[in-house]
C-alpha cells in the first residue's frame, strides 16, 4: 500500500513536470511564431506583384517610397507594413485604371490568352498582353507618368528642371519597350540632360547620346553616373559632347537598334520666348502650365537658331545619317510638336508631317504615328479672342521611322 501512494505520488510529479515542459515549449514556439524573419523580394519580384516595370521599383526604392536593404551588392525589397499597404494602394490604382480601360475590338480576350499560353514572346522580348497593352496610337499621362507623383504640378526632378523642353522618362521607356530588346544599344543625338540614356540604363539596353551644349551634356553624364552608382550594370553608356552632325564618326555602321529623340524645334523656341515676354507676360500660357521653356544655346550651329527650311535641311541630313548607323529593320522615333507663326500670317505649321516627309526622302520608312495627349497637364488658355478661332495645341507627336529590311 505504502509502495503504491510512492508511485502515484511520483506519476503525479512527473506529469506536473511534463506539462511544465510541454507549456514552456509551446511558449517558445508561439515567440518563434509571432517574430519571424523579414521577407525579402528582389526588384524583380516586386515588379510582378505591383505589376510596374522593374525601372519604376528602381524609382520608388530611390525615393524611399518602400522599403529596402542592400546585401551583397545587390537592393533587396523589404517586406513589411510600409510595403504591404503600398503594394494595396498600386492595386487599388490598377483596379481603377483597369475599369476605364477601352476593349480592343481587334485583340479580344480569348485571343491574347491564346498567345500566352504558346509561350512566345516578340522581338522586343514582349508577351501578346504587353504587345496589345502598348499598342494604343494615343497615349496621355496616365500612361505615362508614374501615378504615385501624378499630383505634383511638375514630374521633373533636379537634372530635368535645367533643361527648357524634356520629355518623361517614362515615354522614352515606353518607346524603349516597344522597338527594342534587352542588350539592344539605343541612340539619341539630341540627349539634351539624358532622359534617354536614363530610360535606357533601367531597362538593360546599351545607350549612347550626343549633345551639343557641354552644360547639358555635363548634367546628362551627372545623372548617368547617379543611376549607375545606385543600380548598376555591366551594360556600355557613353555621353559624347559634340555635334549630332558627327555622329558618323561616334558610331559606327548597322550599330544602332533605336533611336529616341526630340530635336530643337527650329528657331520656334526663340519665337515663344518673345511672345511671353511681351503678349503673354501674366497669362496662363506663363505661369500656369508648368513650362520653364529656355533657349539651348546661342551657337549658329544649334538646330534651335536655324530658321525652319533650313532647319529641316539639316534634319534630313541627321536623319540620313541616323539611317546609316541604324540596324535593317531598327527604329527611330521623333517627339516633336506642331506650332503656329501667325504673326508672319502662318495658321498652322505641321512640323510632324514635315519631318515625316523629310525622313522618307532620307530613306527611311514612316512606320507609325503616335499622339502624346498632354491636356492633362496644361491649362486650356484663351486663343485668338474674338476674331480668330484656334484650338490648343495640347499634344505632341511621336514619328516613328523604321529602317527596310535587307533584301
């Protein structure tokens, strides 16, 4: 009896401490549990869940906009609320953007998904819903813009606000996208401060720019130098400053796979300095709709002194040397916009179909035309009140040129 009351008495300590150990375990457990290690991403990877191009994670990391962490020479995305709750507000935006998105008549559904499922992908390393996603003829800010800073009054940062007419590098990545493909080498021989160039580095292509005005050419080769020191590659950039006219001697033959690029527009930009100065000194025009227009340079041989015929004179000139440097079935793709002279009784001058013509003669195919509908960043101003009516010129055109094929 004695013998049995021990046991027990012993059954009852060993439970008691079995449960203790089982109870400190399960503590230990829940720790582990409740602080797990951070997730990590790779720009890739975060590209693909916030559905944006790998550039535009490149740009949220550089702006501190997520969260990140450097090892081993290589930016990793952090995983954590910062980045949970922007990753909802990106879809919440691509949900809206999704709605107000037309149906295309010619690529329906079943169609693209057909395409997917093959596996293929186009020349420019694109599936079928990127092809047919990027293929709309008129494109505004909301296609180009990143929507994250569509509500500052002016997307331009440091580099772009020294420079009177640039482009978003966005729509150089656009069109980068488009006509291109990773290891390609993409030219511009009006780099001005290096929108281009930039577009270019984020995307895994080869670039190289001349510009003819050593300060933006400096500023170019700055900028450069900032992206590449945040996310480099083993990819070639070079800034030469010289004059476009000797790109023949930069570059050679069948080199070039695309050419992105927005000439000087003649002697325009001196005749709008004149007018804001005296007609539209308090007006919209001036003050309202983001424009900080300058004049390049003073030098007799910048394309922005040249009056307009001559002007085209040499574009034909650049055009068909850009033909020759260019790869047989390459692109090349001209910014440009319209103008009107009405103090020398001019209405309207079509400088894109101008050098569309221009560029025919120098040999090239016109491949395409693109309109850039830029409304939503310009005031609608007054025009030629009372007498004459004028619509706003709140557009620009993207000429895109391609070279034949060899027979």
């Amino acid at each position: 009896m004695k013998n049995n009351c021990i046991n027990s008495y012993h059954c009852i300590i060993f439970v008691i401490q079995f449960d203790t150990f089982i109870t400190k375990k399960n503590m230990v457990n829940k720790n582990t549990i409740a602080e797990p290690k951070e997730e990590l991403l790779t720009i890739k990877e975060a590209a693909e869940l916030l559905k944006v191009s790998e550039v535009s994670v490149k740009r949220y990391i550089s702006k501190e906009v997520i969260p990140s962490v450097k090892i081993g020479g290589a930016r990793r995305i952090i995983k954590n609320d910062v980045w949970d709750s922007f990753l909802e507000k990106i879809k919440e935006e691509h949900k809206s953007n999704i709605a107000s998105e037309p149906e295309s008549p010619y690529l329906v559904k079943h169609e693209i998904e057909n395409e997917e499922k093959k596996s293929k992908i186009g020349f420019n390393d694109l599936m079928p819903s990127e092809w047919a996603l990027l293929s709309k003829n008129v494109i505004n800010e909301d296609d180009i813009l990143n929507h994250v800073w569509n509500d500052l009054s002016s997307p331009r940062n440091k580099y772009q606000l020294e420079h009177g007419a640039v482009y978003p590098v966005k729509l150089a990545e656009r069109l980068i996208k488009m006509y291109s493909a990773q290891g390609d080498t993409v030219f511009d021989p009006f780099l001005g401060i290096g929108s281009t160039i930039i577009a270019a580095q984020g995307l895994n292509r080869h670039g190289v720019g001349i510009e003819l005005n050593p300060k933006f050419a400096n500023i170019a080769q700055l900028w450069l130098n900032d992206v590449q020191d945040l996310f480099a590659n083993n990819n070639h950039y070079k800034v030469i400053n010289d004059d476009c006219r000797n790109m023949l001697n930069h570059i050679r033959k069948d080199k070039i796979q695309l050419t992105v690029t927005s000439p000087p527009y003649a002697d325009f930009i001196q005749k709008s300095l004149k007018d804001r100065e005296t007609v539209h000194k308090t007006s919209i025009i001036k003050h309202e709709n983001n424009s900080t227009v300058k004049q390049y340079s003073e030098q007799g041989n910048d394309f922005g002194n040249l009056p307009y015929k001559d002007f085209l004179k040499e574009i034909k000139k650049i055009l068909a040397d850009n033909l020759e440097i260019t790869k047989p079935g390459g692109y090349s793709c001209w910014v440009v916009k319209d103008y009107r002279d009405t103090k020398n009784k001019i209405p309207y001058i079509p400088f894109h179909s101008d050098l569309a013509v221009v560029g025919q003669e120098a040999g090239w195919l016109y491949h395409d035309l693109i309109v850039w509908d830029q409304t939503g960043q310009r005031r609608l101003v007054l025009l030629g009140y009372p007498s004459v009516f004028y619509v706003n010129q709140n557009c620009s055109f993207i000429v895109v040129f391609r070279k034949p094929k060899s027979k």
